[in-house]
C-alpha cells in the first residue's frame, strides 16, 4: 500500500478521536503546558506544540513531497495526481462548493481558539463549574462540525497534489514532536540518573514503521496541536 493511502486511512481515526481530548482533563493541561501527555504500553510520551525550527524543516519536506507528486504520473503517461485548482472547478459544476467549506473551516477555527482562551481564563480564574462545562461543550460542537467537513473535503479531494503533501507535512511534524521519557537508571546508594525527554523516532522511516497505536495516539494530539497551520 502506498504511504498516500495510509496517510489516507490513517486521518479518519485521527479525526475522530479528537473530542476525547475535550472530554479529558487533557485539555486543562495543555492550556497551562502547551503539550500532551500520555501513556502507551507503560512509556510516558508527551506532544509538544511545534517549533519555528520544527514547522521549518516540515516545509522544506513539504517543498520536496510536492514536486515529486506534481512530476508523477501513471503507466499511461497521464499524471497520477490532479491539482486541487481543477478539482475544485469539477465540483463546482456539481453545486459543490469547497472554498465555501474553507470558508467555513476557517471561522470555526477562529471560533474555537477563541473559546480555547476564555477557557484558559475561567480555569485560571476558577469560574464555576457551569461555566466552565458550557466552553468545553462549544468546543467539542466547534471540533465536531470540524471534523465533519474536514472529512467532506478530504474525501473530495483526497487524490489532490495539495491534499496529499498536507497530509504528509501533518504526519511529518508529528515524527518530529513526539517525545518519550527515558528514566534515569538507578546507581544504587540513593542515586538516580536524571530522566529525560528525548525523540521517539531518529528518522522519518521508523516513524512509518512504527505501531499503527501509537502513531494514532500521537498523531491526534498532534492535530489538535497544529491545527490552523497550512
């Protein structure tokens, strides 16, 4: 299987594991750490909002996925991949409006980083519990309707040149947020090395070949992370 289609199959379960987040406490941590941790298979990992240098190399990969898939093309000679431009064009003669969607997508981003600061507010301010409840529960809608037409589009569009380097540049900046504790080892007579954070993965291939668990459990929370950044 190509690594587009996984990418492909992989973004459904992404995205629907997203509100677990707003029905966690995660979401309180995040909003004082800027960061994700979990547990998976007794490791301690955390996701980390992405650097300058981090967004920076993911868009140099970027660069050199597009204009692999730009030059592909089939056995036939035709190319493999559409750009998103004549897509959008096809549809649009079918009554289906994707900047329509961009449109709406972008509200609801703005929307919901709104309400993530008037959540980050209360809990610092300890509102009351109601209040607090309402902000999570606007959030988990704004996330919902996001996933909705998230998935609308990418199913329209998802053998797009576009589409598929912006999938690839999500999963690559996941590879390189993701972090694990390693333990300091135990040196007897009451010490102890430090414990330190340090890259799940050395390369973009292990990242591939990893667990399909765990890219997912990363990879979600990664999502929601990153989320606005094209």
């Amino acid at each position: 299987m190509s690594e587009e289609l996984k990418n492909l199959q992989r973004t459904s379960d992404i995205k629907k594991k997203l509100n677990e987040i707003i029905q966690s406490d995660a979401i309180e941590d995040f909003l004082k750490t800027d960061e994700f941790k979990f547990d998976y298979k007794d490791i301690d990992y955390r996701m980390k909002k992405p650097t300058y240098k981090m967004k920076q190399e993911a868009y140099k990969e970027r660069i050199i996925k597009y204009s692999r898939l730009l030059k592909e093309k089939n056995e036939d000679g035709s190319f493999t991949y559409s750009v998103e431009e004549d897509l959008i064009k096809a549809y649009k003669e079918r009554n289906i409006d994707i900047p329509q969607m961009n449109r709406r997508l972008d509200k609801l981003c703005n929307d919901k980083e709104k309400l993530m600061m008037k959540l980050g507010e209360g809990l610092s301010k300890k509102a009351s519990v109601p209040e607090l409840d309402l902000y999570r529960k606007e959030i988990e809608k704004i996330l919902l309707e996001i996933q909705d037409i998230s998935l609308k589009k990418t199913g329209l569009l998802e053998f797009s040149i576009e589409n598929q380097v912006l999938l690839y540049f999500y999963a690559y900046l996941t590879y390189l947020m993701a972090e694990k504790l390693i333990k300091g080892k135990d040196l007897g007579e009451g010490k102890k090395e430090s414990d330190k954070w340090v890259r799940v993965w050395s390369k973009y291939e292990e990242y591939e070949n990893e667990q399909e668990d765990l890219i997912i459990e990363c990879s979600y929370r990664a999502a929601f992370l990153i989320s606005g950044i094209e």
